[in-house]
C-alpha cells in the first residue's frame, strides 16, 4: 500500500513538473517572439521625408541704363549692386529667380533712333550677379535697341557670368527651353535624386515684328504669333516630357491699355 501511494506521488510530481516546464516553454516562445516582433518593426523601411519646397521668384522688368544707371553713378559709386541691395538676399535665398532684362548689357551696336532705347555699361553684368538672378528673358521690345550686335553680345555675357538668357539666339535657342534641375544643394537631407525636379523655361513676346524673328542661323528673338502658335504649343507639350514644371513667360498686350487686347 505503501507503494502504490509512493508511486502515485511520484507520478504526480513528474505530470507537475512537465507541466510546469511546458508553461515556462510557452512563456519563453512568447517573449522570444515578441522580441522579433519588435525587432522587424523597428527595422521597417522608414516612411520618406516630404519633399522639399521649391521657391520661384519671378521679378518684373529690370532696365539698367538712362535713370537707373544716373541713380548707381550719383548714389552708388559707380557699384551697380545698388539697385538690388536691399532685395538680394531675398532673390538668392530662392531656388531659381527670373527676370526680363530690359536693357542690352553691351559696348556695341548703335542706337536704332528711339529715344527709349536702352543699354546698360557692361559693368552692369556685376550688379545682375550679385542679384542672385539665374534665368533672363530678352524676348522684349528692347531687344534690338542697339541692334543685333549689342543682344548677340548681351546674350554672351549673361552666359558668361552663368545666367541663363532665353528667348533670343538663333532660332534653335531662341524657340527651345532652358532645363534647369532643382536639387538638395542647400540641404543635406535631399542628396536622393529623388528630390530632384526639373524645369524648363520658354520666353516669347508678340511686341516685334516677324523680321526680328529668330530663323535658322539668323539671329533674333522668340516671337509670337498666329503663324507660329501650333509649332509653340508643341514645343510646350514636349517639355512637359522633359520637364517636371514648364513656365512660359510673355511679354505681350498693349502697352498703358488698361484692357488686354482681344490677341
């Protein structure tokens, strides 16, 4: 009798301790597996940063000779930053700044004849730099104040001191955008090209007559006009391929009319 109760206890205590040992398994799974959980979660590809902002400045007409000019040799010493000293740290803090230069940065050429003809010293290309302006358009009816000579000359300087003209060459650079990427520069965070965007840049205006048209080799400016408007729209279309953001910038109506005109 003796035992069989030994043995019963025996018995009981080796089911006890399967038991046991079989709770303290289940529970050491259960952390193992809550621990991996944990680590897949936090090893998770993180969600992406939200792109950065682009800044666009687009400035009006900028005219460095006749008043202006007077104003930089009276007040400005001769520095032709001064027209643009209390706004460029505006302009430059911006990814990309455009402008329509109304006046031809040049020593040559000849005055055409009007009294509103404009062109600017060549030291002018200084306070353009120090503007922190990227992009010009010469697509303007001053354009050809001092003929061709002083634009094509113009043109090459701006390009020379990395501003970007548009909107005159021959008909190639005239009619075709200009590209610019937008990138992490200023950022360290957005070295991925992923956060580059792309923009391309047309300029035209309707304010010349079709002879000053850029054609083939010819040079001249973009001009605008009924004749020519299929071929601009799909110019357009196309740097949308090309392009993230297409801007197209004109410089047309009536001059003091307080309408647009039906064109």
């Amino acid at each position: 009798m003796i035992n069989i109760k030994i043995n019963l206890k025996k018995r009981l205590l080796k089911s006890i301790f399967f038991i046991v040992l079989a709770m303290l398994l289940a529970l050491a799974g259960f952390f193992i597996l809550q621990a991996k959980i944990i680590e897949f979660t936090l090893k998770r590809t993180p969600l992406a940063e939200p792109e950065k902002p682009i800044e666009l400045i687009f400035v009006g007409d900028v005219m460095l000779d006749r008043g202006v000019k007077y104003m930089v040799e009276k007040h400005g010493d001769n520095d032709f930053s001064f027209p643009f000293a209390k706004i460029a740290d505006e302009i430059k803090n911006a990814d990309l700044a455009m402008a329509n230069l109304e006046s031809q940065i040049s020593d040559k050429g000849s005055n055409v004849g009007s009294i509103y003809s404009f062109r600017a010293p060549i030291e002018a290309i200084q306070g353009l730099i120090f503007s922190g302006i990227d992009i010009v358009s010469l697509a303007n009816n001053h354009a050809f104040d001092y003929g061709s000579q002083a634009l094509k000359d113009s043109l090459e300087r701006l390009i020379d001191a990395g501003i970007s003209p548009i909107g005159a060459g021959n008909e190639y650079q005239a009619f075709s955008p200009t590209i610019k990427t937008v990138n992490s520069e200023r950022d360290a965070r957005y070295i991925d090209t992923r956060y580059n965007t792309r923009l391309a840049f047309f300029a035209y205006t309707d304010q010349m007559p079709v002879s000053l048209q850029a054609k083939g080799e010819s040079f001249g400016i973009a001009v605008i006009n009924k004749d020519n408007l299929t071929k601009i729209k799909a110019d357009i279309e196309l740097a949308k391929q090309l392009a993230d953001i297409v801007v197209v910038s004109f410089h047309w109506g009536e001059e003091y009319a307080e309408e647009p005109s039906q064109s």
